[in-house]
C-alpha cells in the first residue's frame, strides 16, 4: 500500500510540473480571443497580431501602475522616460497606450463623415470672413471665407439654414446635393466599389426590390478587373438610394434606367472638404492618405471586423487572391483586438489570489 501511495504521489507530481506541454489555464480564452477577430479563420494565420497585441497589453499594465504613482507624488515627472527604466519598466509612447488604443477602436468615423457631407453645402453660405496671411495676399486680396471644419460646421449649418428662410427652392436643391454626396460615400464604404465603379453606374443596374436580396450590377467594362458582378446592398442602403431617386423626380416623370446614378459624383477636392468638415484629418497617424479609396480598405476591415470568412471578404471585394484582401485590405489595428484580448484572464497570480481573497 505504501507502495501504491508513493507512486500516486510522484504521478500527481510529474502532472503538475510545467514543461513544453504545460496548460496556462487561458489557451481556450485565447482560442475565443481569435475567433473574435477573424471569425473562421486558423489561428495560426494571425498570431503575430494577436501575441503583438498580448504583449502590448502586459508591458501597458505595468506601464500604467507606474503612470499612476508617479502622476500621485509631488515632484514626480510620469512622462520622464527614465523613470521607467530606473524600474525595468517599458516605456509606451502616448500614441501606442492601451488606454488610447481602447478609445480610438470604434470611433464613429464613417457616421461622422457622412453627416458632414450633408450638411457641408448649407453650411459654406454662412461661413465668415478671415485675413490672410502676408504670404498669402495677391493684389487688393487681403481676406477668404473661413473653412468649414468639425469645430464650426454646426454652427455654421444653423446660420446657413436662417439664410435659407425665403428661399426654399434653392435649400432643397443643397439638401439634395448634400444627400448625394453622403450616399456616394455610403456606397463606396458598404459596397468596397471604387471612384470610376460608382460614377458608372446607371439607375436600370438597380435591384432595390430584388428578393431575397436587392443588388446591383457592375459591369465587366466599368469594373477594375474586367469582370462583371452584382453586389448584395443592405437595407439601410437600399433606403438611400431609393430617396436619392425620389429627389431625381422631376414632376410625375423618372429618369431613364440609362441615367446615371449620380449626377455629379464627388471629385477628390470634395471629399477633402467633406473630410475637414468631419473634422477627420487627411493623414492618419500612420502617415497613411485619407482619399476616397480609402473608403474601400474600411471596407474590408469591416468585414474581417465583423467575422466574415476571409473567401466571402475575398469575393466581396472582387480579389483575386486572398493575401491581398487578408494584408493590404485589411486594418488589424481597426479590429476588435482590445476586445478579444480584455477577454483574457489575468496573467498576475497574486492579483488572482487577492481578487479571491476578497470574494471570500
């Protein structure tokens, strides 16, 4: 017996000693974290975003502890570099802070873009007078209209709309324009379709009542690849475009199918404007150009975003290889990587012992 029990014993020993095959107790965690962001996807396919990111998040847990206490005393600098190093403690920049990364993960940009584009014609009718620059003055030239930027685009909205009072014709006209342009921008981030593909389209390649899905048709000679598609369009869409045809109306009559779907599609230029107006800066932190391609990429990180089987994103965006929907066309900072990593357990096994502590 003594026997058996000493060799019970040295067996629960064995098992409980870590090695190459040791369980940490999250890896299942882990598992869920990944499928979060990349839905079917194999975990192998992205672990240098997620182990980046694991990473990231212990070195900004310790940074953070030390951030704190710094900040609390007196005559201590907490954005002095060296203090960290004093306690072997990396140092994150403002810009890579979790905190930061957490706040800046689902930021309404789109939303936000698209009510400028609306609002953006009223408001350039009451925008003021501002001097310019010594540089910048020609001639008699000495002022400019002031740009309408994410500060002042409400108020100059409102002044916009007063001036509008007696004049209604000519306020529906730059609601309209203001709509239209909102709706191109609408298309190319929910459709991933290009400048030169939406400005092709015609109102007969519509299927907004089409079942089960409304659709429309991209020709094989209007499309980048030379190859023709019908995109699925959602319902939210399906209603703004159905309102743009109801402001084409002229009196009982409908424009003819071979008309095309804008009238005037938004130049570079206008979406520059439309972008200042939102208050969205033209280069990202990355020093990345915000232009209407762009709206293509959101596209596809939205689609990875949201779980979708990277051979359905590929087919969605019309690639023919899926490294350039997974690589090029696919943001992993805009993923929902905070979320999938907050979802693990704490890797500090005196906080887990004090948090159980406390329960009890």
């Amino acid at each position: 017996m003594a026997k058996k029990a000493k060799k019970a014993r040295k067996k629960r020993a064995a098992a409980q000693k870590p090695g190459n095959g040791a369980n940490l107790g999250f890896e299942a965690t882990l598992c869920t974290a990944a499928d979060k962001m990349r839905g079917h996807m194999d975990p192998g396919e992205y672990k240098h975003v997620v182990l980046g990111l694991i990473f990231l998040k212990y070195i900004s847990d310790a940074f953070e502890e030390v951030h704190a206490r710094l900040a609390a005393e007196d005559y201590a600098d907490p954005e002095d570099r060296d203090e960290y190093m004093a306690e072997n403690v990396f140092w994150v920049p403002k810009e890579a802070r979790w905190p930061r990364l957490q706040d800046n993960a689902k930021q309404p940009t789109i939303g936000k873009l698209l009510d400028a584009a609306r609002r953006r014609p009223i408001a350039m009718l009451a925008r003021k007078t501002v001097p310019l620059p010594e540089e910048d003055k020609v001639g008699r030239s000495s002022w400019t209209y002031e740009a309408v930027t994410g500060k002042n685009l409400g108020r100059c909205y409102r002044d916009g709309l007063n001036r509008l009072q007696g004049d209604p014709k000519r306020r529906a006209k730059l609601e309209q324009l203001g709509r239209e342009r909102a709706l191109f921008h609408l298309l190319a981030v929910s459709t991933g379709l290009r400048r030169k593909e939406l400005a092709s389209l015609t109102i007969g390649r519509l299927h907004l009542d089409a079942v089960p899905t409304p659709f429309l048709e991209l020709h094989a000679a209007d499309a980048k690849n030379a190859k023709a598609a019908n995109l699925p369009l959602r319902a939210d869409v399906v209603a703004e475009v159905k309102r743009h045809l109801a402001d084409r109306q002229s009196g009982l009559d409908s424009p003819p199918l071979d008309a095309k779907l804008f009238t005037r599609p938004p130049a570079i230029r206008i979406f520059d404007a439309d972008l200042q107006a939102a208050g969205i800066p033209k280069y990202d932190q990355r020093g990345r150009v915000v232009d209407i391609h762009a709206l293509r990429h959101t596209f596809g990180t939205h689609l990875s975003a949201a779980g979708v089987h990277p051979r359905t994103a590929m087919a969605a965006m019309r690639h023919s290889r899926i490294e350039l929907t997974m690589n090029l066309y696919t943001d992993p900072v805009l993923l929902d990587v905070a979320g999938a990593v907050e979802a693990l357990p704490s890797f500090d096994g005196q906080s887990e012992a004090a948090a159980a502590a406390a329960g009890a």
